[in-house]
C-alpha cells in the first residue's frame, strides 16, 4: 500500500469558514477535509448555500478561512499574504467563470492572450499561444471573433482556453456551465474530462447538478459546510464531442483538438506551433 501522499496536490485540513452578520454566525464551512490528487478531475456538488463557493474560494486564496490548512503543491496557502497570494495565483491556478468574465471589445485571441501580459510574454508569443488554446477547444474559427458574436458554449470554451493558456496544474470553475443549456453543458463536461486526462491537469469544479458532476474521477458531496460523502467514479471512456465548429470544406487544422477523441501527446502541438 502506497502511504506516501505525494501524489496530492491540495489537501484541506479541518477548514472552518465562519462569517458573522451582526449576531448571528454563518457556519459556511464547518470543519473540512480531504485530498486531490494530481491529474485529477473533482466536481464539489452540493445544493445552493451549502457552502462551495466558500470552499473554492479558500482553495484559491480569495479568502482566508476561519481556522484549518489548505496545502496546495506543498504550499500552505493560508499562512500566506496578498502578495504572495498573487504569486501562488499566477504559478499555478487557472479560473473558470460561470458568466466567462471575457473583455467584450477583444476578440478571443487578444481575450485568451490576456493572461500572458502579466508573464511578461511578447505579443507575438502570447498570440501565438492563445491561438494554440483556441484551436484547442474547437474554436479555429473564431479567433478574430469577439464574445457577442460567439454563442454561450463558444464564449465559455474561450474563458477555458484562457484559463489554459498558462499551463496551470489546477484548474478551479465555480458552476462553468450555470448559464449554458444542457446540450453545451455537456460538451464543456467532455473538454473538461479530457484537459485533465490528456494534459494531466487537476479541476476542481463547482456545480450544484448531480448529473454534471458524475463527469469527475471523485464526487466531493457537501451540505451545510460539511463533506457528506465522497465518491470515486470510475473513469469511462470520454464522448466524442461533436465538431460543428468546423466546418467541411475547410483544410485541416495542424493542432490536434482536446475535443477529439483520440489521445495525442501533447507535445505534438507545442512543437508544430514553434514551427509555424
Ligand atoms: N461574504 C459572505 N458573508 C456572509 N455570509 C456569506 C458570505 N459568503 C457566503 N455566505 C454564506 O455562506 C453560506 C455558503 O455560501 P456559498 O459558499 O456561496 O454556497 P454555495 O456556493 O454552495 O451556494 C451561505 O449561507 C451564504 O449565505
Ligand atoms: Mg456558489
């Protein structure tokens, strides 16, 4: 038997988030454990208000908890200060927003790029990159095509992209698909099971469905700031997810997408976009 817990990249140890209103005390997290492991695809279910946000919110370093550890990739996240936060923030984590949170008068490659201006990228390199991540996700297409002219799936497949575009070892999404139908949702379900499988990325994801969060590897169920229940799912073999975004007539894109179902290593569309 393995002991050694190495292979986790976040463990929350007895996390208390407490906010007081007045008199009363609102127990948002009551006392919470687990672990992640890297690579792995976690979705945080629980009805509204049971406290997910909160948790994902500690997790990241948005808030500080009450009392109780938050170890990410070694690093106890709740000892450290703004500036360190930021720096923790920027190495490792991407985010997914459920309302996209994407620049309304960029188009999705200046909107992806955007996260690279803080690395000290140049402008050719960022776009470069952002254009690598869009094809990624299905969306060669659309590179010049700004948020109001995408659909609700293809607007949150760019806020994927950019939360990507860094390469992060964990990704974090607070209900990614919360304003999306259920067809879309269920091919931001399929991106993501395969960002992790392919990329060997860590999601942690937020969703009040039962039904969405049956895509992760492990069901971290919580109800009043309290793990319930935690499952592990056994991994099925990811749907293809189906490619309306290009359309026939057009040549072959050089970069494999995430979407398509046979695995390709990574490295095959790092070294095809230093060529070009
Ligand atoms: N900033 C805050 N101040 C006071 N109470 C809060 C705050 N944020 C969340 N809460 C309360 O904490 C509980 C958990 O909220 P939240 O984490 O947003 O739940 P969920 O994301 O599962 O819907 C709720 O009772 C909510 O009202
Ligand atoms: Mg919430």
């Amino acid at each position: 038997m393995n002991l050694d817990n190495s292979d986790n990249i976040i463990e929350v140890k007895n996390l208390y988030k407490i906010y007081t209103i007045g008199e009363n005390k609102v127990r948002a997290l009551n006392g919470v454990d687990f672990c992640i492991k890297r690579g792995e695809f976690v979705a945080v279910v629980g009805q509204s208000g049971s406290g997910k946000s909160t948790l994902l919110n500690m997790l990241a370093g948005l808030e500080k908890p009450t009392k109780g550890q938050v170890i990410i990739a070694g690093e106890h996240i709740e000892n450290k200060n703004e500036a360190g936060l930021v720096m923790f923030r920027q190495k490792h984590v991407g985010f997914i927003f459920q309302s996209y949170n994407l620049l309304q008068n960029m188009d999705a490659v200046e909107n992806v790029a955007m996260p690279l201006v803080f690395r000290g990228e140049d402008k050719e390199i960022r776009e470069m990159k952002a254009r690598r991540m869009l094809k990624q996700v299905g969306l060669a297409k659309y590179l010049d095509h700004r948020p109001g002219q995408m659909s609700g799936g293809q607007q949150q497949r760019v806020g994927i992209a950019r939360a990507l575009v860094v390469n992060p070892e964990i990704i974090f999404a607070d209900e990614p698909t919360g304003n999306l139908d259920s067809n879309t949702s269920l091919e931001v379900m399929h991106l993501m099971q395969n960002i992790s499988r392919k990329k060997n990325q860590t999601i942690v994801m937020v969703t009040h469905d039962d039904y969405l969060a049956g895509f992760a590897d492990k069901i971290i169920r919580i109800l009043d700031g309290k793990v319930i229940d935690i499952k592990i799912n056994e991994r099925k073999d990811p749907v293809e997810t189906p490619k309306e975004e290009t359309p026939k007539e057009e040549p072959k894109e050089e970069t494999e997408e995430i979407t398509a179902e046979k695995t390709d290593n990574a490295e095959t569309a790092e070294q095809e976009s230093t060529q070009a």
